[in-house]
C-alpha cells in the first residue's frame, strides 16, 4: 500500500482538532501519517492532539505566525507520503473508506492528479444543514472550473509529485489558495469527483463579514483572468462572477444564499445541492 500524509494546518482550535483526527484514525486505510501544523496562539491546541498519544500524528509548532497556505506547505514539505490529503482542523471525514477508494482509484487511473467528493454542511451542534456533490467527470469539471472552486477542500487526496511542480500553494493569496492550486494542477493530469460524501463540512454561525466575502469575490475574478487561456468559458465564468460581485452591495435575506444561490449552481455548475433532510 502507498503512504498517504494527511496534512492539517490548525489555529486555535482545541474545540474541534481532535473530532478531526479521530475521524482520520478510524479509516481503513492503514499506512497513512499525519501531519498537524499548529499556528495557534496560547490555547489548548497541542494538549488536545498529544492526548490522543499516537504514533501516527506528527506535531509541528510554528515558532512564529505563518498563516495557513505557509502552514499547509511546511507540512506537505515533510510528508512522507506519495499522496497526499486534506483535511480543515474543524471538519471530520464521515466516510471510513475515504482513503481507501480515492487511493485505489489513483493507482487504477495514473492519469488523474487531483480527486474530491461530496461534502455534508453541518452547523457547530452537528446538524445537518445540506449537502453539495460536486460534478464528477474531467470534461465537466474543467467546463466549469474558472467558474467556482469544485473541490471541497477537505475531500481531496492529489500527488506530492504534482504538488511540487506547481510549487505548493500561493503563500501571496489571502483566499481562494486551494482554487488556485487545483488551477495549476489541470496541466499536469485529470480531475474526478466521487458521487459520496466524504467529509461533515462546519459552517460556522459566525460567518465572513460582508466585506470579506466581498474581497474574496474580487480574489476570484483576478483567478478567472489568470487562466482564462487554460480553461474554457471564461466569459460566462467572468459575467457571473462580477454580477455576485455587484450584488454584494445590496442587502440581501440570509434565505436567499441558500435557495437561490443553490439553484442557480445546480443550473450553471451541475452541482447538485440538497437542503437538510
């Protein structure tokens, strides 16, 4: 079996980190480290992962701030492994055989670099609040890929190889460093997204400021631009993200995200997102 390192960057998240790697422990596959890059500052972080006491977790303290794209590349730098996987310090893969398909799928299909799968929106109790399945085959994939992110962070397992050649996350980006990633990763091989969910995803009731979503918005058209010549329908992909952009101006009900937005992705991205059971 190859080696898989499992990276986690985490900052102050003693509630959630060790939910988190439980949910890796308990996979079936076997022959995987994990490596936790800890960016906190002064809370319980580090007692909560050594409490777990296993061999198979690493544990890098950052002796200074890096934030999280220098965290993730610091850890993908010592990884073992010839995979690699993702998982965010407040998510927990639901699915014990996660790494176990998306491994036997990259030894059966060379030629793929990059693979995801579903994901379940939870709140901080637990509930379920929806769930997203991104498209799944190559060709759909790069149609759409200048016009959202379809790789649920959390979910993907890709070649260190692959990682080196594109020289690892953009340390320069404030948000959307995985999109970027994953852009650069499409010359080098395939993309696949299982049709299952992978990962309870956390939405957290305190979500980004307006303002914040608003530069994110702004840091995903500058990526649109960057590889309008990689990918297909960049003006489609361009038009609607300046009319999301403009529409961040205007007040908007907290329903509207969720059933508009999500319909309009399952129009315009073949995504298929279902509401809470």
């Amino acid at each position: 079996m190859e080696k898989i390192s499992i990276i986690i960057a985490t900052y102050n998240r003693e509630k959630y980190i060790k939910k988190a790697l439980e949910s890796v422990l308990e996979q079936s596959y076997g022959n995987f480290e994990i490596i936790v890059v800890d960016d906190s500052e002064g809370d319980k972080t580090e007692k909560a992962i050594k409490s777990l006491d296993r061999k198979e977790i690493k544990y890098i303290r950052n002796e200074t701030r890096l934030g999280f794209d220098r965290s993730l590349n610091k850890g993908i730098e010592t990884a073992e492994g010839k995979y690699i996987a993702r998982l965010d310090d407040d998510d927990a893969w639901s699915n014990k055989q996660k790494l176990e398909k998306q491994i036997r799928f990259l030894e059966a299909h060379p030629d793929h670099v990059l693979i995801g799968g579903g994901a379940i929106m939870v709140d901080e109790t637990g509930r379920e609040l929806r769930r997203i399945l991104p498209p799944e085959e190559d060709g759909k994939i790069r149609e759409l890929m200048l016009s959202d992110c379809l790789f649920s962070h959390s979910t993907v397992v890709f070649k260190k190889k692959t990682w080196e050649l594109t020289h690892g996350y953009d340390e320069k980006l404030n948000s959307a460093e995985d999109w970027d990633l994953w852009l650069r990763f499409g010359e080098f091989g395939k993309f696949y997204n299982f049709q299952e969910y992978f990962v309870d995803f956390l939405q957290e009731k305190q979500g980004k400021t307006q303002y914040i979503r608003r530069q994110n918005m702004r840091t995903h058209l500058e990526l649109m631009k960057k590889y309008r010549n990689r990918y297909p329908n960049f003006y489609r992909a361009f038009f609607c993200g300046m009319v999301s952009y403009l529409y961040s101006f205007f007040p908007r009900p907290k329903w509207f995200r969720f059933k508009i937005l999500s319909k309009l992705k399952n129009i315009l991205l073949s995504y298929k997102i279902y509401p809470k059971k």
